[in-house]
C-alpha cells in the first residue's frame, strides 16, 4: 500500500471509528476513551524509543531500549527484567509477566532490534508532515511495541490487567537471530509454551485492514559440489567427467524443475563460487574462487533458502532436494545441507478463528473488515517460534507504515491509536467473552 492511502485510510478511520461504536460495550468505550487521552504521551514514548539506535549488533543500544521499556511495564504491574543474550552472542530480551490467574493466557511478542547499525546514515527522527514519522525502525517495529504498551494500558485503565494472564516478549535478535536458534529463542518458545494464544505486534504489510494468519518460515541450504581438475580438453572422458560447475548446473536447473510447482514455496540460490579453487567465507556472506578456461572445476558452493508454509512441506522439498542432489553427473559428488532457521507459521482453524473476532473488533469500531496477508507476501518472524505450541495465533496488529529496513522507513502516527484499540478490545473479548 502507497504511503499517501495509508495515511488517508488512517486519518478516515480515525474520524469514522470515533463516531462508531454502536456495538462497543462500555467498558470498551472507556478503554477507546484512555488510549485516545494518552495519544500524545504514547507518540513522545515511541520518538524517544526511535531515537536510541538499536541495530542487533549495537547490544547496549538493544538495552538501552528494554530500559526505556521496562519502567513502563512494571507501572502496569508486570513483572519485568532484561534475560542476557550472551550465550547466543546477541544482547537479549525484555520479558514481562502479569497473572492475574483467569481467563487465557496470552502471550505478546514484540522486538526491541532494527536493522540499522550505528555506522548507518539513518539514525534521526523527523516528522514528514502532522501524521508522518520517520525514523529508524519507527514501523519495524518499535511503533508495534508502543500499540502494545498502549493496549496493556487501556486494559489496566479499566482494571482488569492485573486479573488476566498475559507474558510479553521483546526480542533483541528478531532482524539478525543469535545462535544456536534452541538459545536464542528460548524465552520465546518457553512463554509460548504455556500460553493459549499468541499475537504479535510486528506491521505485517503495512496496511491496517491486514493481519497474518500465516507465514512462511525460512531455511538456510549450502551445496558443495567437488569434481575432478583437469585440462580442459579431457573434460565428459570417463576418467574425467563433467566437473563441478556442470553438476552444480544439473543440480540448480532440476531444482527449478521439478519444485517450482510446489504451492507457496520458493527456493533462491543467492551466492555461487566456482573454479579450481575456491574460498567460501560464509559468515561474511561472501568469498573468492581461481580457475582458468581451460581446466575442469574442481570444486563449487552455493547457498540460498528455502521459504515454506509449513514444516510437512519443508520437510518434503528437502527431500526432494537431497534425491536431485544424489543424481550425480560422472565423476562428480554433491553435498546439501540445511541449516537453522524459522519455523512456518502455518494455517490453522485457531488463527482463522482468531481473525475473525480481530475482524469483528475493527467493524465494531467503524474500522472496516481486516483479512489475512497472504502469506506468500510476508517474511519470517518470531510469532513463528509460538505458532506450534499455541490454539491460535495472529500477526502483524502493530504499525502502519512503509519503507521497511530503508532509509525511507515511516509511520502513519494515526494508526497508532486506531491498532492499538483494536488490541485492547481484542485481548478484553478473549479474556471476557
């Protein structure tokens, strides 16, 4: 969605929903009436959260948002601290706690990262016009942990906060994940554990009248292919064989063949080195490889991913990679390996369930219906490491905007109220129904 129909569907929906709540008990209607007197308060809090740089790699600005954080959960009752990343090499995660003993337990996933690094020219915020915030990291997704502030607040405004069960999580790795993943999601995966729903606060598309009820999860490949050198002139003669580039060609080609068809699935390879000899610097996403025209290579490495909707489908495709893999060309071997990764958020009847009532929520306030991203539109996110252990899960009710990870990232500063109703009422309908 262009940034100029964000803004004018978030400015329309504010004046519609303001005079629309028919259907909105009054106990909602008070909560409506607390986040719209705090809207200044909440726009101050996400500026001042901006404007601390906190790319995933800068691990005292990624703490130094959980503390600007932290105060504002512990003044809702939560019980709140900062868990070390040290272990997975990333700084860590703001987790809060409030049970209150009734009603679902809801787990409420956010992170604290951006993909900007201090030596990145985008470290300001500055107001485009009225309704525009730029910053870094304004839409993706500190935008998304203040609706959720926001929402929590409107809840305890009415009293009923300290009686629920809710657990937030705020990542400090969501754009550039710690390893090993069974460590660096771990807080993650333990709240989602024992929660019964799970809603993530990222900004899915953009687009307000979206949510996620799925996403694709993200597995990393590595291929190496080894061949047998020599002068070009001797290569196809069966002491020689084909070499190592003209395996790694069978090999790439009959990916695209015979898995292309699969439904939702996509499959890249995003770096390839051949030659004689090669160098393969996989940390730094890169390397170096020697060869002559006139020598058979030797050795090859590719790497790419593998974006599925669902672990069965993962685990089919890998499959069916490993078997084109094993048709070697003569004299030639190949090796695939799959690294760690996210896990699919797939479909179920929950989440669509949990739309649904998302849905009802927004018409209720004048907002419109809210459908579902489809998925072969959206990238991983944490949500996805809570998706399997939850009854139903929902993403992407945090800010509106465009620009993601550029310098041209924004906000549309009125969806920030309109989202964070939503979730407010939402989460008082699942708790009180």
């Amino acid at each position: 969605m262009k940034l100029k129909q964000l803004i004018s569907a978030g400015v329309i929906g504010l004046l519609v929903s303001a005079s629309a709540h028919s259907a909105v008990r009054s106990e909602e209607k008070a909560m409506i009436n607390a986040i719209d007197k705090n809207k200044a308060n909440a726009i101050k809090l996400l500026e001042k959260s901006v404007s601390i740089n906190s790319g995933t790699m800068n691990f005292a600005g990624v703490k130094a948002v959980a503390e600007h954080l932290l105060p504002e959960f512990k003044a809702l009752g939560f019980t709140a601290q900062f868990v070390d990343g040290s272990a997975f090499k990333r700084a860590g995660h703001l987790v809060a706690t409030i049970e209150g003993g009734s009603g679902p337990k809801m787990l409420l996933i956010g992170h604290l990262d951006t993909v900007f690094e201090p030596d990145s020219p985008f470290q300001r915020v500055t107001y485009i016009d009225k309704n525009t915030m730029s910053g870094p990291g304004v839409s993706d997704m500190k935008g998304g942990n203040i609706i959720m502030l926001e929402a929590l607040r409107a809840l305890a405004s009415i009293g009923v906060l300290k009686k629920m069960n809710i657990k937030v999580v705020l990542t400090g790795d969501e754009e550039l994940s710690g390893r090993p993943l069974n460590l660096s999601k771990a807080s993650l995966i333990e709240a989602a554990k024992w929660a019964d729903i799970a809603l993530g606060f990222e900004n899915g598309d953009g687009n307000p009248k979206t949510v996620n009820t799925s996403r694709r999860g993200s597995v990393d490949w590595t291929l190496t292919v080894t061949g047998v050198s020599s002068h070009s002139s001797q290569v196809f003669k069966p002491n020689i064989g084909a070499g190592a580039i003209y395996e790694t060609s069978r090999i790439l080609n009959q990916f695209y063949e015979e898995l292309r068809s699969e439904p939702m699935l996509t499959f890249n390879p995003g770096r390839m080195l051949g030659g004689t000899d090669v160098k393969h610097d996989r940390a730094g996403n890169q390397g170096t490889a020697f060869g002559k025209n006139n020598v058979v290579a030797e050795h090859a490495v590719v790497t790419g991913d593998i974006r599925a909707i669902s672990q069965e489908q993962l685990t089919r495709v890998q499959q069916k990679m490993q078997t084109i893999v094993s048709r070697n060309l003569p004299k030639t071997s190949a090796v695939i390996q799959f690294g760690e990764g996210y896990p699919a958020m797939a479909p179920t009847e929950g989440n669509m369930k949990l739309l649904k009532m998302y849905s009802a929520v927004s018409v209720d306030l004048g907002q419109g219906e809210v459908t579902s991203v489809d998925p072969i539109n959206a990238g991983a996110a944490d949500v996805s490491f809570a998706a399997d252990h939850v009854d139903m899960a929902l993403d992407g009710l945090g800010m509106s905007g465009s620009g993601n990870h550029t310098v041209k990232e924004v906000a549309v500063l009125p969806a920030l109220p309109l989202q964070a109703k939503k979730a407010a009422i939402l989460m008082y309908r699942l708790y009180k129904p």
